[in-house]
C-alpha cells in the first residue's frame, strides 16, 4: 500500500494532496456514494491516480454523482437516449438505455395479455426540454469528455425538492467535500512500513512497465535480450550479481501478474508471458473481436461478462486467464473509448 503525493497551484496556497492507494480508498466515506456536486464540477473531475475507474475531486475518490437540472437537449437513438442537462453551472451527457425486451417464460410480461404486452414491449421513457429531471449516476469518460451512465432518473414537480437540492449541495461542499482526507495515524503507520517493503520494487516495475509496453509476448530471456540487465540493477541501487537481479526480476513479473499488468498464455513453452501494457496486446484484440461479434451475431444490449469469460476459455492461448487480466484489459479498452460499458457485467463496441 502507498500513496501518491501531488502539488496542486491554488489561487490562495499551495496544498499538499495525498492519493493514497486503492486499498486504502474504501475508508474513504465517499467511496462508492452518489455525490452532489455541481455539474461543473463533474465535468473538471480528472481520473483518480492510483485507483482505475475512479475520478478524485480535492483527495476523494468519486465514482457516482447526483445532480439535478433542466433537460436542455435530448437526442434518440436506437438503444439509448442521449440528455444535455444543465443546473446553471454548465451543460453534461447524460446516457440512459432503453429496457431491454425480455423474451421467454422467464419474462413477467408473457402473463400479460397480448395487448399489455406489446404496450410494455414499446414502453421507453419520454423526456420533455425544460423539464426538471433529478439524476443519479456513474461518471465515464468518452474521448476526454466525463459523462454519466444514468442508474436512476426521475422528474423532479415539488419545487421543495429542487429547493432541498439546492440548499443541501453548498453545505455538503462546505462540510464534505472540500475537506482533505485525512487517514488515522494509525493507518498511515501501516502505509509506511507496507511503503518500505515496496520501496525494492517499485523502481524495478517502473522499469518494467517502459519495456512491457513495446513488447507483446515475453519471458525472463527475452528481457536479457534487450540488455536490460544493467539498467535494472542500476535501478536497484545495489551492486549484487546478475543472479540477485534476476531473482527480484521473477518477484515484480509475479506481482505484475497479480496486478493483472500481464498473463501467462497457455499456448507459449518456456513460462513465457503476455503483456497487457501492449496497446496492441493480443488478449486486447481477442476481446474486442468477441465483443463485436457478439453483437454481430444480433444480441443488441451487448456482451455479458459471462460469455466473454466462456468465449476466452475455448482459445488455447487463455484457458486459464485470471479474472484480474480480464478486467484490466476491458478497463484500458473503455478508458481508450473502445468500448461501453453498458452494466457492471455487460460492454458493447463503441
């Protein structure tokens, strides 16, 4: 466990903001809440830097958020509706799916009576410009823009309600927001110590990390190959043989490996790996070409995460591919934009 540290200019003082490590972010209080923040806001939050999918406003790490506003533009499109909302600080998409028509005795709809039935079949949601709308969501970013995945919509007609809202947001900013997270000492103790036993690595990976990123597939030979040998033990900081090197080489590759940074492929001899910080990267690829062909193949809401896993099993390079490579490379596809995630468990090419 480790924590960044950053400086960020203000126009009143400079202020020290520590990022502390993703296991540590779920002892933050606004981890995983639905945040009321203004829309401006939403669209200036910038990727979390040490915890993926994660956007951080001052320290916090902000996943949902909570807005309301007027619908100033709506545009249909065949599997989802695409809103402009705006609350007077600034104007952000907003994203909502249409239902998916559910088919089979499992659907509740087949004990309807046909007429009900085609009724609830065409039901979509109908959205009206100038309404007032209260939204909750997950943020996204699509090519460098944030926007929010809707989970939660509905019109907002009490104007007690658009009141509350108003008054509520100012006081969560004054008392929650704006306020650094600070982690008890005694948790910071513990992020020393796991800081020092890391501190071997850490270069090491570094390292690592500028030469996985040209290469695809890999093993402890082809690295000597690129006469990197040196360069790591200089990173070191120590003078110890090749063989020490080596050794602490097969620790950062298990780590990286945990990480979901590479994978072992089942297909390549000689404990050869794949890695994953290729943009290229061969597991990449094959997701993208099973995401589009499930769609293809006419499931328009997507591919599920289960026949993606079942898809990547049948190959004989990934049959025992980790769930941690898996979601790596869908995270690395959708922050590329190559990718939606529709669900949590569901994506569709972009």
């Amino acid at each position: 466990m480790y924590a960044v540290k950053i400086m960020i200019n203000s126009e009143s003082e400079d202020t020290d903001l520590v990022f502390y490590d993703e296991n540590l972010c779920g002892l933050d209080p606004l981890f995983h809440v639905h945040c009321k923040l203004f829309i401006v806001d939403v669209l200036n939050l910038s990727p979390y830097p040490t915890l993926p999918g994660a956007y951080c406003y001052k320290n916090h790490p902000i996943f949902k958020v909570d807005i309301m506003g007027i619908i100033a533009s709506c545009q249909e499109k065949q599997k989802n509706f695409i809103l402009g909302v705006d609350d007077g600080t600034g104007i952000i998409s907003c994203c909502v799916w249409k239902q998916k028509v559910e088919t089979g005795d499992n659907d509740f709809r087949s004990f309807l009576p046909e007429s009900l039935r085609l009724k609830t079949h065409t039901l979509h949601p109908e959205f009206s410009l100038g309404e007032m709308v209260h939204i909750r969501g997950k943020i996204k970013s699509y090519k460098g823009v944030n926007e929010i995945m809707i989970n939660y919509i509905t019109p907002v007609s009490s104007v007690s309600a658009e009141l509350t809202h108003m008054l509520q947001s100012p006081y969560l900013y004054k008392t929650v927001y704006d306020q650094t997270l600070v982690l008890a000492s005694e948790v910071q103790k513990l992020q020393l110590e796991a800081n020092e036993i890391r501190t071997g690595l850490k270069p090491l990976e570094n390292v690592m990390r500028e030469l996985l990123a040209k290469i695809t597939v890999f093993n402890i030979e082809t690295i000597k190959e690129h006469d990197i040998m040196h360069r790591i033990q200089d990173s070191l900081g120590v003078h110890e043989s090749l063989e020490y090197v080596e050794s602490m080489l097969n620790k950062v590759l298990k780590q990286m490996e945990r990480q979901g940074l590479i994978c072992s492929r089942s297909d390549l001899a000689n404990s050869k790996y794949e890695s994953l910080l290729n943009p290229k990267a061969d597991l990449k690829l094959l997701i993208m070409d099973i995401i589009k062909k499930e769609v293809y193949n006419g499931n328009e809401y997507g591919c599920s995460l289960m026949t993606l896993r079942s898809s990547l099993e049948k190959t004989s390079q990934y049959t025992d591919i980790s769930d941690v490579a898996v979601n790596w490379c869908l995270d690395q596809l959708e922050t590329s934009s190559n990718i939606i995630k529709i669900t949590d468990t569901c994506f569709m090419p972009s």
